[in-house]
C-alpha cells in the first residue's frame, strides 16, 4: 500500500498556488492564500479540527484522552484559519501505529473551493499525513460512516463521490460497502428453539481459531475473501483472533459455541463490548451445516446474553452483498441504521 511520495522539507513545486507542510506542528501557518498541512498542535485545536463536522465528532475528545487517538494521528489542511480538509487514524491503546483511516472530510460549506479544487487539497493532505505517518508503506484501510440513504441524498453523494476521488489519486481502492445493524430493546428476542445446545468457548483461541478457519469455506465476507487472496485460512483466522477477538476486554464468557445434542460444533456466536456499545463481534455456522436456519438461533442467542447485561443497544454489521446474514439481522429485529463505506490500498 503506497501513496504518493511528499516532500518532507515542506514545499511541493508542482502546485503553482504554493503548499506548505508545517512538519512538527509548531511552526506559524502559511499566509491566506497557501495551504497549510500539519497535524494539530494540543487538544484545544479539536473545535479547529470540528468546524468540518462527521459522525464521530462526539468521540473524538475522549479518543484523544484513552489514547485510540494521537495528535500525531490527526491532521488538518488550513486556508489562513479556515480549515479546508482534515484526516483522522484510529488505533487501540498501545498501538505503534494506527488502524484505520476513519475520518476524512472536505470543506463544502459556503464559500468553500470549486470540487476540482476540494479534490486536489484532499489529496494533498493524505499525501502529506500519510508518508509522515507510514513512511514504510503499509497503509491502513479508509472506512467511513454514511447515512442509510446517502445515494438518494444529493448533497450527500457528492461529498462522499469528492472524498473518494481524492483516496483513488492516492492510489486507494473500493473494497466493500456495510451495513450497520442495531438491536435495541424493548424489540423481542427469540426463545431458544432447542435445536441447538450452547457453551462457553474453552481455551479461547484454542477452540475458536480452528473453527473460525472452517468457517472461513465459501465465506462472503470481502475482508475475509482479501486475506484469503493472500494467506491461508489458518493464518486469516488467526491474525483475526489475534488483532481483534482477543483484544476486547468484555468478559469472554459471553462467547458461546452452538452444538448439535450429540455434542458436534455447528457454530459459534461471539457477543462483546467494544470502547463504545455492545456488539455481535462474530458470529459463523460451519460449512456442512449451513442451509437449515441455524444462524437464527445463533444471532439469538448473541442477542439474549447482550440484552442480559441491560445493554441499551447492540450492533453489528454485515457486507451489503451478504444477502443472507443481512436477511438474519432482520429476522431477529435488527434494522440498518447507517451504512460504512471501505477502501484500501494495494
């Protein structure tokens, strides 16, 4: 994954309007006419940094404070004082490097440039933030939150249509647009149905790695089918249990494998809480038990030890072009309250 390569003393001459790349973040900004690229200087800068709003704006202070999100992270494109692009990465507490690209927004308010122009200063500030950032290579994929509705919303589109022809002149790519899915009380869960037996996972990864590699056969999943492309199964599960499932910090005895009476695996659910709500953070049925209905009782399941705890939501989300576990959502009273939009770089 690469992007453009940037000029590290701070000056782009291919760009005759002249551009400015405050490197430390401490450095006087470029006069009204010139672009200005840096990364915000304290916190005090997150009104700064606000004045293009998204829907993660009312995360970002506490982000900051649990360390998901470094100033270094964050970055702004400025006209004088008015901010006219910004770029955020997102990790876990620890992380030497971010994990996600998950705020990237352009300024379209009154006044604002000419989209040829937006485009161009979008690019110019990934390029800038991304080889300060992952000097290496090694981009992390971009994922953005978009209303439900966002192609029948003009204005909406378009903003999504400028951002991401600024991440294709970096080199970004279309992976896989999801839905978000949410489940909130007081909507029913389903009974046990009894055909399915349920126990906690033993051994954590252990268990579960093995089964997640079964369940990884004829998956629909893009980001599953793209590790596949480049590593075995074992290793797709692994890195996945690795780098996320045992990450969460909720109690792993909400986790559960479904078996048949006689004690066989046919699949697993596994609920937890992420920094932010209650979620089904995966759920699969194994390959020579799929087509009879079992991922109902799974998702119940899921559903019942989340709604136990007296959580006020619990969400998930699914690959549009996963028909089947988008039609499951439904079924156990799940609606799609946004969708999320991904792009990677090769």
């Amino acid at each position: 994954m690469s992007l453009s390569d940037h000029d590290h003393d701070g000056h782009d001459d291919d760009h005759d309007d002249g551009d400015h790349y405050d490197r430390d973040g401490r450095g006087a900004d470029a006069g009204p006419d010139r672009l200005c690229v840096r990364p915000l200087r304290g916190p005090e800068e997150l009104p700064l940094f606000r004045r293009l709003p998204g829907p993660l704006d009312h995360e970002l202070a506490d982000d900051l404070a649990a360390g998901r999100r470094r100033l270094a992270w964050m970055w702004l494109a400025l006209r004088g004082a008015r901010p006219v692009a910004r770029a955020a990465w997102w990790g876990l507490p620890g992380d030497e490097l971010p994990r996600v690209l998950d705020v990237f927004d352009l300024d379209e308010g009154p006044g604002a440039a000419a989209r040829p122009a937006r485009v161009e200063t979008g690019h110019r500030l990934l390029t800038a933030a991304s080889s300060a950032l992952f000097p290496d290579g090694g981009r992390p994929e971009f994922s953005c939150f978009l209303p439900r509705d966002w192609r029948e919303r003009p204005d909406v589109r378009r903003g999504v249509e400028d951002r991401t022809a600024a991440l294709e002149r970096t080199g970004a790519r279309p992976l896989v647009e999801r839905l978000r899915l949410e489940w909130r009380p007081p909507a029913p869960v389903p009974a046990p149905e009894g055909r399915l037996v349920f126990r906690p996972v033993r051994d954590g990864g252990a268990e579960l790695v093995p089964l997640m590699t079964r369940v990884l056969e004829g998956t629909l999943d893009a980001h599953d089918r793209a590790g596949l492309s480049r590593m075995p199964a074992h290793e797709v599960a692994a890195r996945h249990y690795r780098d996320e499932l045992a990450r969460y910090t909720s109690p792993r005895g909400w986790w559960r494998i479904a078996t048949l009476p006689d004690g066989e695996p046919a699949g697993f659910v596994l609920p937890a809480r992420n920094a932010y709500n209650a979620i089904i953070a995966y759920i699969g049925v194994l390959p020579a038990h799929r087509g009879r209905g079992l991922v109902d009782a799974l998702l119940a399941e899921g559903t019942r030890v989340l709604a136990a705890e007296g959580v006020p939501r619990v969400r998930a989300s699914t690959d549009v072009g996963n028909t089947p576990m988008a039609a499951a959502f439904a079924r156990a009273g799940y609606r799609v309250f946004e969708r999320q939009l991904t792009m990677v770089w090769d």
